[in-house]
C-alpha cells in the first residue's frame, strides 16, 4: 500500500483516525511505526508527525521508551470533556444563532445533511461529522477564543461520539435531536436553543456514563 503525494502526514492522520474510530488498534498494543511506514510504502519522518497529531487530537498517548498507544476511553475523561461543554456550548450556540448570515444557515444544514447519511451507514467517521455540525452552529459566534476550545472540546469527543451512536435506536433519537436544534437555530429561538442544546449534551452524557461503567 502506498499514499499519493499529496500531504503523506494528513493521509496517515485520516487512515489511523479510522481504524482507531473502529476499535481495530487496541489501546494496551503499542503502534509499531515499522511496520506501518513498511504499509504505507513511507519514511518514518511522516509518520511520526501523524502520530503526534493524533496524540495532540488525543487518539494516541506516548510513553517514553516505549512509543504510541491508544489513549484508553474512561468515564473521567467523558465527565470533563461533557462537563465544559454544558457550561460553554448552549450560550455560544444561542449566539451564534443571532448572528448568523444566510451562508452560515447553509452550511449548518448541508452539514447535518452529511452526518446523518453517514450515521445512518454507521460510518465510524460519523463522530467527525456530528462535530462537523455542532461546530456550524457555534462558530458564527464570532467568539475566538470560545471557538477554539469547543473544537478541542469536539475532537476530544469524536470516539465518545462513535461509542454512543453503537446501540441500535441512537442514530434515530440523535437526528431528532438534531433536528430540533437546527430548527430553533435557523430561526435564533435562542431559549429554546439553548435548553435543547444543554439537553442534547447531558443526555449524551448520561448515555455514556452507562455504556462505559
């Protein structure tokens, strides 16, 4: 197997991302660099900027002396990545809602558009495509520094998001989710935006704390 050369680290960066997603590199077996740059027919050079993108994404942990892992899920993580969410994300999305263009409204629903055809497949990138949608809605706040730390906040979640979707039914009480929010945000019905936001989330959430105890 070898990658076109179009940017290699990014191409690494997207082959690992899924197979991560889809549970086929268990978190206490180490990555073995050589064999993957034998794979994908390249130097260790790119490989080693895909792992530490993907440790900074926080798919992968390094050890010294003993390389990359997959960084394990665990209900702490869960509890502060959803905790701060809950505190920052309804006030951002209601803002966001009134500021809004007509380009902004497209491309939040285009973007829902995408993430329910690929949940509805059980595509394991459908958690990049759920943070693809969440973060339409938050970033015509306008608010920076707000916005970069919900996009961490969301790739962060993007595994938490493939474990949640597992149960059969997820996929269709998360479009209805969905569907309520880009509805109220379309129409910047911030009150009811943001009690649907912050009980989107803490439902997620409560999710969660059941399948990962």
């Amino acid at each position: 197997m070898s990658l076109e050369v179009r940017n290699i680290a990014d191409q690494i960066v997207d082959l690992l991302r899924e197979r991560i997603l889809a549970g086929n590199v268990r978190a206490d077996s180490p990555i073995r660099q050589d064999a993957l740059a034998s794979e994908f027919g390249v130097s260790k050079i790119p490989l080693r900027e895909a792992l530490a993108r993907l440790e900074q994404d926080g798919l992968l942990v390094s050890q010294p002396h003993r390389g990359y892992f997959v960084r394990p899920m665990t209900l702490a993580e869960v509890e502060d990545i959803y905790a701060l969410r809950l505190k920052i994300e309804p006030d951002a999305v209601a803002t966001a809602a009134k500021l809004a263009t007509q380009q902004d409204r497209e491309l939040a629903t285009k973007a829902l558009a995408t993430f329910k055809r690929e949940a509805a497949s059980r595509n394991v990138s459908g958690g990049a495509h759920n943070r693809a949608f969440h973060l339409s809605l938050v970033r015509p706040c306008r608010q920076n520094v707000t916005i970069d730390i919900l996009e961490r906040l969301h790739v962060l979640s993007d595994r938490y998001v493939c474990k949640h979707l597992e149960p059969l039914g997820r996929n269709k009480r998360a479009d209805s989710e969905h569907d309520g929010l880009l509805e109220s945000w379309l129409v910047s019905n911030t009150k009811r935006l943001t009690v649907l936001t912050h009980k989107h989330i803490a439902n997620t959430l409560a999710d969660l704390r059941e399948q990962l105890t």
